[in-house]
C-alpha cells in the first residue's frame, strides 16, 4: 500500500465515446461465441451490407462487471457479430461484455440479414465504484414483433430526465413508447421520463425491406435508494474520535453505555457536568477542568494523548456569561486552540441544543442559543477539515424551544429519545461525508486508470462534494492541476 493510499484510508476513518475509433485504435472482430482472446490481426472486416441502419446509445459499466447483451428473440436464427473497439476495456464473450478495466470503448452490434444490417452501437464508459451496480434485468424478457433481432439497452432515468437515442439510415424509423405516462419519447428519439415505472421505447426502422426494433427498456424512478455504506465504515471513524462535552455529554456518554457492546466503534469520552469553555484552562480549579488518565489538562492538550483523529464537540451551555458576540468570540478562540494544537484532526461542532420554554434565564436563552449557533456554523463553512452539525433544530418544539418530549428536566437537559435523535443525526452526517469522499476516490481512481477527459470531468465534480482539507488535498494530487 502506498504512503498515499494510507493516507487516504486514515481520513477516511482510522457515456461519452472519448477517443474511440480514432487513429491508433483498431477494432477487434468477435463473432458470437468466440473466445476474447481473439485479435486484431486474426480479424477479418464482415462484408459491407448496402443497406443498414444504426442505433448508437451510452452504457455505463462498472470496472470487473460482465453484463449479457440482452438480444430480442424473433424466428429469426440471425446471430449477431459482436466487436470491441478496445478489450482491453470491454471484452466480448458471446453475448457477454465484460469491464475489464476504466476508460472508454465502443461495443458494436451487427445483424447481418443478406443484404442489409443493423446495428446497435454501445459506447461504453467504465469506472470503479464500490456502491454501484448496473440496472438488473433478465436477458432475452422483451420480444420484438419484427423480422431481424435486435439489442435492448436497458437504463434508469429520474423523473424528469431527458436521454436521447441515435438511429442513422434506414429508410423509415419510428418512435414509440407502451406507456407514455412512464416514458415519452418524440419523433427524433428523444425520451422524457413522466412518471414512476417501466416502459419500453421502440425504434423501428426499416432499411430495405426489413424491419428491426431498437429497443430502450426504461425504468422511471422518483428517488433513488440511499447509498448503503457498510456499519465497519462508521463505527471505523467513530472509533478514532473522543467526543468533549459538559452534562449534555456526560448525558450522551450514558446513552452510548446503554446501546450493544461497541457502539459506534466505542469512542472515547472526555466529559465533566460542570465544564465549559471558560473553564478549560483551570480558572476554577481543577476539578472543573476535563482529564485524561487521571491528569487534568485544558482540553486541546488532552485530544492528542487519546489518539483520536475525529473530535466531537459540544460545550456552551455552561458559557453564558454574556451576549452572542461574547461568547461566539471565546467559542472560536477555544476552538482555534484545539486546532493549533491537534493540527491532523478533523473537528466536528454539534450545536449547542435549546433551553426548555420557561426555563429561560440570563444569557441562556434561545435566541442566544441560535445566534452562536449560527456564528459557528459559518465559521466551520470557513474552515478546512471542519464540520457544523445541526443536532439543535430536530429537538425544538413548533416555538423554538426545546420539546417537552426530549427533556429530562424541563431545562437544559435531555433524556434517551433526545439522544436517539441526536445520535442518529452524528450518524446520517459522518454516513454522507464518508459517502462523499469514497465516490471521490473512486472517480479519482477511475480517471487515473482511465486518463480520459470524461474521467477528469467525473473526477472534479465528485471532488465538489468534499469538504475542503487534507482529504481532498490528497485525491487532487492526482488529476492535472
């Protein structure tokens, strides 16, 4: 492993043809059956037929994929000649086209019925991701009612998407969809999604004399399945954090004591019911300050002893000794200071939760709560390898207060449905982040191997959803500045 790929995995928790066709690149003729190992210089150009007409479509594929070429029975016994443009990309084994590794090639199609073929080309653009798959379907369930087989292209469209299909020659070519409420499609093969479900668009073109359906199978999807990001993924980056806390967090730590044996990887706990910010440094003494194997320390000396690489912090309740401003402003210096001193660890904020309706007094109040809040939350957007989490308006009633049923006191103070919901929160953010830079990685692995500008453009835009800092700073060393 790499000192780069260690790196990553530390931070971690511890189609468009593109050069296809062009000069250099030969195709490589595959008949049905044949063994990939087939060459270019054992190939043989097929006979020209004088009439033919073509479909040409983008598939994706994700690298170490075989996908079986979905062909469309007739009575026909025609069979298909079937060519990569590159198998060192996309492979053919029979029906079989296999992603073999990243980049862009070009799948042809070929049914040759004496005197005139269509064809349906696939330009195929591989790359890795350890989330995805291509859309499932059963080869061979669509039966086209025409005299010459063709290739159904199977893909997923979101309510609203528009995809465009290509047919060239041919004499005549028909769209049609069996249910425009699902999938429209206009007389120049241009499909819209409608609504949610499956539909099948027709081309059926006719070039002399025969007739052949270029076949779309569209499934219309209104959202898709969130990403499922394996448990070891979260509990891996909790497991390297310390969470630093006052009462709230003594309160949270009794609630991860609560759940199964290594929840969430079993973090460390650096908490105390009377800390807050303005007693870090030991003003009061030490018994009000956090500790750590028994030594008591200002919190940002104490991180680095635990070996966390992640810190959670939620401290203010017990700060409010003046306005927003004045305690926004040693909120920020405190937080500067655990920085300074613990410079590879990520830091997470979680907000400082609401007061209960009533119990309002001083400083402490909700309208203060809010104001740091959002303070904070716009220095952490400033920040790199910096995180605000909103923990507070989930436990808020419809006044802004804290809702009677996640109080333990009708105060400040939480009880278990609060920590359900906070917990749950920490979880659903830590899930997205890890989400974020693992497609990043992947795209930035894809471009990599790929070396193809629809790779580096894949590449920039998965990398706009990671946060600014030392992650994506490592994957950014690998695309071309």
């Amino acid at each position: 492993m790499s000192i780069k790929t260690k790196s990553l995995a530390v931070l971690l928790g511890a189609a468009v043809l593109c050069g296809c066709g062009s000069e250099g690149t030969s195709l490589v003729h595959i008949n049905s059956g044949a063994d990939t190992a087939s060459s270019a210089a054992d190939s043989e150009a097929a006979p020209a037929a004088s009439n033919a007409a073509a479909c040409t479509q983008t598939v994706s594929l994700f690298k170490g994929e075989t996908r079986t070429l979905d062909i469309t029975k007739t009575a026909s016994a025609i069979e298909p000649e079937i060519v990569s443009s590159d198998p060192s990309v996309v492979s053919v084994n029979g029906k079989d086209i296999k992603a073999e590794k990243c980049g862009d090639a070009q799948v042809t199609v070929t049914f040759t019925d004496g005197d005139v073929s269509f064809k349906t080309v696939l330009d195929v653009s591989v790359a890795i991701s350890r989330f995805d798959t291509s859309i499932e379907y059963t080869a061979g369930s669509i039966t086209a009612e025409t005299e010459v087989p063709g290739v159904v292209v199977h893909r997923q469209l979101k309510e609203g998407e528009n995809y465009q299909i290509k047919t060239e020659g041919g004499d005549e070519v028909k769209y049609s969809s069996s249910d425009d409420k699902i999938a429209s499609v206009s007389d120049t093969g241009l499909i819209t999604a409608t609504g949610e479900g499956s539909a099948v668009i027709r081309a059926d073109v006719t070039s002399g004399g025969k007739t052949t359906s270029f076949v779309t199978a569209v499934e219309v999807y209104k959202k898709k399945p969130s990403t499922k990001l394996d448990q070891s993924e979260i509990d891996t980056l909790f497991g390297a954090s310390v969470f630093v806390g006052s009462s709230l967090g003594s309160g949270q730590l009794y609630y991860f004591n609560a759940q199964e044996e290594g929840f969430l990887g079993d973090p460390t706990f650096l908490v105390l019911d009377s800390y807050g910010i303005f007693n870090d440094e030991g003003i009061n003494g030490p018994e009000y300050q956090l500790s750590y194997n028994g030594v008591a320390a200002p919190v940002r000396e104490l991180i680095g002893q635990t070996g966390a690489y992640n810190v959670f912090i939620n401290v203010g309740t017990n700060d409010m000794y003046g306005d927003a401003d004045y305690v926004s402003e040693a909120y920020i210096k405190y937080i500067e200071g655990i920085v300074t001193e613990n410079p590879e660890c990520t830091i997470y904020i979680e907000s400082i939760t609401p007061v209960y309706l009533g119990s309002e007094s001083g400083y402490l109040n909700n309208d203060t709560v809010d104001a740091i809040n959002k303070t904070l939350e716009e220095y952490c957007d400033t920040q790199p390898d910096m995180y605000y989490i909103d923990v507070s308006t989930a436990l808020k009633n419809e006044n802004g207060g804290l809702d009677e049923k996640y109080t333990s006191d009708y105060y400040v103070h939480l009880n278990n449905d609060a920590y359900e919901v906070w917990t749950n929160k920490l979880i659903s953010t830590v899930k997205n982040m890890l989400i974020y830079r693992m497609r990043a990685q992947d795209a930035v692995d894809t471009y990599t191997e790929a070396k193809t500008d629809t790779a580096l453009a894949a590449a920039k835009k998965a990398l706009e959803k990671v946060g600014e800092g030392r992650y994506k700073n490592l994957l950014m060393e690998s695309l071309p500045s």
